[in-house]
C-alpha cells in the first residue's frame, strides 16, 4: 500500500482531520516505483490535464530529467504531442531515451537551438527559473506558459499566457497512474535511495545535482 495525504507530507507534525488516501500497489510494481508517483507523476498527470494536451500540440518541457519531468516527458508522448525537453549536458542522452523528439542543452546558447526547432505552442516548466522562461518568452510571439515552480512570471509577448497549478489528481489519477506502471506504459526512474539517517545527504544531492528520476528515502 502507498499513502498520500491530502494536506502534505513534508511537515514535522500532520494533525489532519481528513484521512490519508491509501492504495493498494499492484503486485508487478515495487513499492519504490509505486512512491515516485507522489511528487512526481501526479505533479506530470495534472500538467498534462490542466494544459489540455493533444496530439496537435508541441510542449516544450523545462527540467526534463527529473522528479516530474521523466513522468511529463512520457505522459505527453503518450498523449500524441511533440516533445521538446531541456536538459543539461549529462542528461541529454537519458532525456532521448525518455522519448523526447528534441533535446536542448540549457547550459549552452538556448536561443540559437530554440530556432533549430518546432515552435512550441505550450510551455510545462517544473522547475521555475526566472531567466530560463525569459529565454523561451523572447523567442516567440505566441505561448501559453504553465508552471509548476513558480508563482508569478510576466510573458514577455502580448499574445503570452502564463498560469501557476498545483492542483489535485484525486482517487483516480493516482488509479490510472499505478495502472499505467502496472502495464509497462510508464516506467518509473529513481536515482538514488538512501537511509533516513543520511536525509542531508539525500537534500544536498538533490539540490546541487542534475537528477535523473526521483531520489527516495529509506525508513
């Protein structure tokens, strides 16, 4: 079984009067597997939802090799769209094998590979770095922008969109997610698992590195 509750978990005391949601993992998907989807593929479920995506739309997806944007990268493919993820040099090799029909370095000239592509028509940032979307908003006249990260962003274009989610999968997201792991249509990506004992470690890796997956604690 996984738990998830409602109100958050990264607190040091829980006092919630709403029980947690509990769901029973199937047997071909391990526990680790089953845990990534909290923070990390219903985090990528709900921006598929919220942005409507079709097999007409090509999304350009911010911090692809992570937590949430291993699950993003493979939802929107899943759903017909045209990728387009950023990634750093150490990571661009483990975003292709994601699925993305592009991959961008981030740490080199943005703009002179942005015009080497489709445009985008949508925008799912999961990390929500400031400059990094000031980059993409330059580069062109039309774009709906959602992120995950970040609260406020001002569209550089007129004819720009930008909205903040973090909305809710409910009961029958995490279903269709355990589902999907279930039957080899998402595959679920952990970096590292380390013991409680060294969660320092494990927030210091997670914040200074460039991710590949989720990292887990073990209790």
């Amino acid at each position: 079984m996984i738990g998830i509750q409602p109100n958050g978990a990264a607190k040091t005391i829980i006092n919630s009067q709403v029980p947690p949601l509990l769901f029973e993992v199937p047997q071909n998907v391990t526990l680790q597997a089953a845990t990534t989807l909290i923070g990390g593929g219903d985090a990528a479920l709900h921006a598929v939802q919220k942005s409507r995506i079709n097999k007409n739309d090509i999304v350009l997806v911010t911090g692809a090799s992570g937590g949430v944007g291993t699950y993003l990268v493979q939802l929107l493919k899943l759903a017909g769209a045209t990728v387009i993820a950023l990634a750093s040099s150490n990571n661009l090799a483990f975003v292709r094998m994601l699925g993305a029909d592009y991959v961008l370095n981030y740490q080199t000239d943005l703009r002179q590979q942005l015009g080497n592509v489709p445009q985008p028509n949508k925008v799912i940032d999961t990390v929500g770095q400031q400059d990094l979307l000031t980059v993409i908003s330059q580069q062109y006249e039309t774009l709906a922008i959602l992120s995950l990260s970040t609260q406020a962003f001002r569209p550089m274009k007129i004819n720009q969109h930008f909205e903040f989610s973090n909305g809710s999968v409910g009961i029958n997201g995490y279903q269709q997610l355990l589902a999907m792991l279930a039957n080899h249509q998402l595959c679920a990506h952990i970096q590292a698992e380390y013991n409680f004992a060294d969660i320092k470690k494990a927030h210091f890796d997670s914040k200074n590195g460039h991710s590949q997956g989720r990292i887990l604690l073990k209790f």
